[in-house]
C-alpha cells in the first residue's frame, strides 16, 4: 500500500488551485485534482508536479452538479487503486468556486442558485461523498473569503454561501472528530492571478490601499497556508477559520 499522503483538490488548474496543488507537492504529498473545463492547464499542473517528482492525477469534475458525484468517486477509487496503490486518501480540499458581482436588488434567482450549487450545496454533498474514502486523522480544508468578515457591495449571494461553508466546517469537525479528521477554513482576501475576481487597476489600487501589508494578494500567498494545513505541525488546529487577507480592513 502506498505510504505518501494523497490530497483531492477541487479546481486545481489555475489560480488558488494551481498553486495549492504545487504547495502541496512542495510538501512531499501527492494529488488529485480536479477542473472543470481547463484540461490542457491541469495536464500542464499535473506536468509541473510530477517535475516535483510527486505523483499526479487531473479528473474532470463539475462542482455544481451534485449527480455526477458518485461517478466521480467511482473515478477516484480507480485512481486511488491504479495510480497511488491504495483505497483512501488523506486530505480534501474543497477550492472550485466563481465569483459573482451582483447588487441585492438585481441578483436573478438563476445566479443565486450558480453560487449555492457551487459554493454550498456542491461542497455539502462532495464532502459528504468523499467520507468513505477520507482516511481517519485526515483534513478537511474548505476556502471561504474575507466577505464573511467584511461586507462589499455586490458580494452578498457568493458571500452568503462562504458563510454557509464556514458553519458546515465547524460541524464536520465536530462529528468527525471521532475519526481523528479536522476541519478548518481557509479565508483569503482579493487574490488576483488566473481566478474568476475582476482585475483592473482600480480594483488593485483599492485593495492595496484597505490591506495593511499595502499590496493585493497573489495565489502564492494563500497555497502555502493550504499546505501547512496538511502537515503534522497544524494537527491541534480544528474547527477554525483562518483568514488571510494581509490585514484588510482590520
């Protein structure tokens, strides 16, 4: 049986992703990850990663759609059986997601349920599916967003999701405790490179000037937490939401 340890991370062809998975094979652990469209960009992490000399494998996976998810574990066995040599894995990591601006009085129901089925709903179920093949004193490791804390106009369908995740994860740790699993939040701020969030020089310039390290986040700074998430150093950490903006609006 394999003995290095195996994270499944969901969107991981670009942006937060893509630097969470080479974060984590920086941390001698190997991954799955997911994408939803992006093929050629996961074949290139995937590339990346085994240059790390870790193993790699990229399934295609649609967060949103909760029906596809027992076929998708189904891939994951084989996976785990063929590629790794073993029936579990260790770490979940629950990133995919899209952003959406959208003021209160103009958020169409369609857009309000995109951001439950990704954010809430798609996160729900996949955990949920992943339990029998998440190894007892594993983690959980779910991405939020600093707009639980702070409110920005526009923000409140996507936001109001991340705060549903937050309070989920403190319930997976406190029912898979038994099993030796935590479960913690991740809670970056602005992050711009590769992802969803709009990026001009406006936007840049207003974040930079609201972060007390004075500059907008790139996924460099986020990956590298992920993966301390997934290290022994972190094991007494469970049930909490760890944010990291830089210090915006403190």
């Amino acid at each position: 049986m394999s003995t290095s340890k195996i994270a499944l991370l969901t969107g991981g062809s670009r942006g937060l992703g893509k630097d969470m998975a080479l974060k984590l094979a920086q941390q001698g652990i190997d991954v799955i990850l997911t994408y939803r469209s992006q093929q050629a960009e996961a074949a290139a992490v995937v590339a990346e990663i085994t240059a790390l000399e870790r193993r790699a494998v990229a399934l295609p996976l649609n967060t949103a759609d909760v029906r596809t998810f027992a076929e998708f574990f189904g891939q994951v066995s084989t996976v785990l059986a063929a590629t790794f040599n073993t029936d579990q894995f260790d770490f979940l990591i629950n990133n995919a997601g899209t952003s959406l601006t959208a003021p209160i009085a103009e958020n169409t129901e369609a857009q309000f349920d995109e951001m439950l089925n990704i954010h809430f709903k798609g996160v729900y179920f996949l955990t949920q599916k992943a339990l029998p093949l998440l190894r007892n004193g594993g983690r959980i490791i779910n991405i939020s967003s600093g707009t639980t804390r702070v409110a920005f106009a526009g923000s409140s369908a996507y936001a109001s999701m991340k705060g549903a995740v937050e309070v989920f994860t403190r319930y997976l740790a406190l029912e898979l405790g038994s099993r030796g699993i935590a479960a913690n939040v991740v809670a970056p701020g602005a992050v711009f490179g590769g992802g969803a969030m709009l990026d001009t020089p406006e936007i840049r310039a207003y974040v930079a000037q609201i972060t007390a390290l004075g500059r907008v986040a790139e996924p460099d700074d986020i990956g590298g937490l992920v993966a301390f998430l997934c290290t022994d150093a972190a094991r007494w950490l469970n049930g909490q939401r760890l944010e990291a903006t830089g210090g915006m609006m403190l």
